[in-house]
C-alpha cells in the first residue's frame, strides 16, 4: 500500500466541525470592522522577498529565520507573508491611496512563519490585520484599541484579555536610547546570553524581550526609553491615555514592550491572555509612521494592529455550540421507487421556497432504519419521511429527532410553513 502523505508540520487543517466557530469569529469581526468604518483590503499571500527585509528589518527574527523564501521560475526571490502590513503599504502606495488621504482597512488570511511548533504556534496561521492611514494622533491609536475591546466583548473574551501598552517615541529618539542602551549591557556584558550578545551588536532594544529569566535582574536594571522622549512624543502618549482612561479602558503601561518588528514607532501594544500559556499574545500592533517613507512613498502617519486567529477561537467557551448553526434543520428520507423520485422535485421547491432552510437530503439508498440513522447523526431537528404511499396521497410524515414529540403527518402543501418555524 501507497504511505500516507501528510500535512506539513505547523500547518493543520481547519476540519468541518470546527469551521462553525471561525464563521461565528469572522462574522462578528466583519461586523465590528463595519461598523467603525474599516474596509476590506485583499493582498497576494506571496511578495517579493525585498518588501519584507525592508519593514519588518533585516535582523528581526521573522527575516533572519522565518520566512518561506524561494526563487520562482524567472529567478525572482519571493517569500509567503509572514504578516500584513507590509503587503497592505505595498498595495496601497501602489495604488495611490496614501498621499493626502486617510484610509481605514482591514484583511484577514493565513500568514506563514518557520517557527517551532507548538501550542498556539504555527507555520500557517491566521491573522485579522487592521490598519489606518493617514491620521497621526493618538485619537486613532484609541479607537483601534476600543475596536479591539468591541470585539473581544462580542465574542464574550473581555474578561480574559488584559491591554499592555508603551510608547517607542521616534526614530531619532530610539537612536539616541540605542547608545546608552548599548553602553549599559557592554558594561554588564557578563550577564547577558549568547543571542543577547549577538543582538548587542544588530539590535539592542530585542534584548529587553527577552524570555531568559536569568536575565530579568540585568534587563529590570536598564535606562528607560521614555527618559529620551521629546515634547511631542509625550504629549502623544499622553493623549493616548487619556482617551483610554476617558473610554474607562483599563491598560498596564509596559517599559519593556518592544515588538518584534523593526518599524514601530511611538505607540506600542498588546492584548495577553493568560490563559494559553507560552503563546499568550492574541493581537499586537502600534504606530509606524517611518515604514511610508521607507517604502519609497510620500505621507507620514500609519497604525495598526493583527491578531492571531487560532489563537482568538482558542479562548472560546465551549466552542461546539456554533455547530447547530451549520446542521441541517431537515433531513429528507424517501424510501420507495416512486418516494425516491417525487423527493428530489420535493427538496427543490422547499429550497425555492425557503432560500435560508438548511435541508440535506439521504443519499445512498437503505431502508428506513438506515436512513433514520443517518437523520439522526446529521443533526437535524426534524426528518421528512417520504414513503411510496405519502407520494401517491401528497402528505409526508415528520418525525422529531430531538424532542419526545412523536411522528406526525402533513399534507406538502403545509410543509413551506411548518418548516419556517424551524429556522
Ligand atoms: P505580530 O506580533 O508578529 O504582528 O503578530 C500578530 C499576532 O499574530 C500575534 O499576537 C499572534 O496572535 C499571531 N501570531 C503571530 N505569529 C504566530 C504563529 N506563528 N502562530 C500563531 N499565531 C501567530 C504583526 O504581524 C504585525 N503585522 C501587526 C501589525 C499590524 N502592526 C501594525 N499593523
């Protein structure tokens, strides 16, 4: 016998009793999306490898060992997303839509890093991505985080997720930040670990990411980016606050958030939970007014945020309940020469009739045992019975399959309006 090919390692199918619950997640997201105005942007899943080493920073993690990069047939180096934001500017500068103008955006699909697998972790996940253009205050750092709390209230979450936020300040500040930074942890260079004495030299501030308790007293004792703040990214900072404090958002303001990806600037910040252990990051986003200009365009102010799918629909309370909104409402058993044959024009004028009733029809052949069965484990509430004598009378039998209530007969021409009640 042929081996069983499998699916790649962190890429896992998405199985029919479980799409339920990501239609429940995406439906909700839509409506939130819709509902402050976002749009839906849809981008390639595949880039030039170029657009990723330029914003996401060639000595981030992601670049330096997780992308799916490959040559194509003509040579070009391309690599699968690893996230959106740099594929939604791409496709926006190419298309005119940032200069002098303000956008609101949203897309959603599956992203792809080589990271080690585990829970909560994979090579193929989801994200839904949201992203503003054109509007540099704080006052659209505050709705993308009151958007955010909006959707974990409607997917019932609110309790389980806790908002960290901090400011990077600019460009020029964090350069400034950098070599004191860098001062400090040479001046501690015993300390630190081997991947921090590598990031010493590429990129200082990943140090105070760390995940190494052993170097949580060394990183505790560090200067503070915000003792290097001007004016202006104070002020930004503050009325960030002070907006989330007026929307009564709770938050805890974390010194030591600095993302993983190099084109943040300003505000920074992340919904955890604690209850997923390792992997308990479920949407992370911020400011990143510098990637416009660094993308080759013209126009300074940018935002955004994605969150992690699995992870999302992993926090779901009893996340089998959205399965009765896929089972059929009604499953139609005909046994018969002639039942068989006036069922199939039967099904047919039900779903003219009745556009939104869910009702599979038994295939197969069997008697009425069989078909019962079947019935039953398709989650039907009610089986249509059409036998050869309800054919020739134009009545058909109803049995409920959840309830005591027995079997009744109905003449057709009542069934387009007993079937109603049942959606
Ligand atoms: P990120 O922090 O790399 O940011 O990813 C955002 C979220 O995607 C994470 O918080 C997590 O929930 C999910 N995620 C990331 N990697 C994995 C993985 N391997 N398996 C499962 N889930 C994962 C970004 O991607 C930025 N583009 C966010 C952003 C948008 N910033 C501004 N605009």
């Amino acid at each position: 016998m042929a081996e069983n090919i499998q699916a790649i390692r962190g890429m896992h199918d998405i199985l029919p009793d479980q799409t339920p619950r990501w239609h429940h997640v995406e439906a909700v997201l839509r409506r939130v999306m819709a509902a402050y105005g976002y749009r839906e942007i849809r981008m390639p899943l595949v880039e030039k490898t170029e657009l990723f080493k330029r914003s996401i920073g060639e000595v981030t993690d992601i670049v330096e060992k997780e992308m799916y990069t490959f040559e194509d047939r003509n040579g070009d180096s391309l690599t699968l997303r690893p996230e959106g934001t740099a594929g939604c500017l791409r496709a926006c500068l190419e298309h005119g839509l940032i200069h002098n103008q303000a956008h609101r955006l949203w897309y959603a699909g599956p992203m792809f890093r080589h990271e080690r697998p585990q829970k909560g972790r994979y090579r193929q996940f989801h994200q839904l991505g949201v992203e503003a253009y054109g509007m540099p205050g704080p006052d659209i750092d505050a709705e993308l985080i009151l958007l955010c709390r909006r959707l974990w209230r409607e997917l019932g979450l609110g309790h389980k997720l806790e908002l960290q936020l901090n400011s990077l300040g600019t460009a020029e500040e964090r350069l400034a930040y950098r070599a004191k930074l860098v001062e400090y942890f040479r001046a501690h260079y015993e300390q630190l670990d081997e991947d921090s004495r590598r990031r010493l030299e590429t990129n200082p501030l990943r140090i105070l990411d760390s995940k190494n308790p052993e170097l949580r007293e060394v990183i505790e004792g560090a200067p503070v980016l915000a003792e290097e703040f001007g004016e202006e990214s104070k002020a930004h900072f503050q009325g960030l606050l002070e907006r989330l404090d007026e929307a009564g958002v709770a938050y805890g303001v974390n010194p030591r958030l600095v993302r993983g990806l190099d084109y943040y600037c300003r505000t920074v910040f992340e919904w955890v939970t604690q209850e997923l252990g390792a992997q308990g990051t479920v949407c992370a986003g911020g400011r990143y007014d510098g990637l416009i200009e660094q993308l080759g365009g013209k126009g300074s102010a940018a935002v955004g945020f994605a969150l992690g799918m699995e992870r999302l629909i992993d926090l779901l309370d009893e996340p089998e309940r959205f399965e009765a909104a896929a089972q059929p409402h009604a499953y139609l058993i005909s046994v018969g020469g002639l039942a068989e044959r006036k069922a199939v024009a039967l099904a047919e004028s039900l779903r003219d009739a009745l556009p939104s009733l869910r009702l599979q029809e038994h295939r197969g052949g069997g008697g009425f045992k069989s078909q019962f069965k079947r019935a039953d484990k398709s989650g039907a509430q009610v089986a249509l019975i059409l036998g050869d004598d309800e054919a020739r009378d134009l009545t058909i039998g109803i049995k409920h399959l959840r309830t005591d209530a027995g079997q009744t007969t109905l003449a057709q021409a009542e069934l387009v309006s007993f079937l109603q009640t049942l959606i």
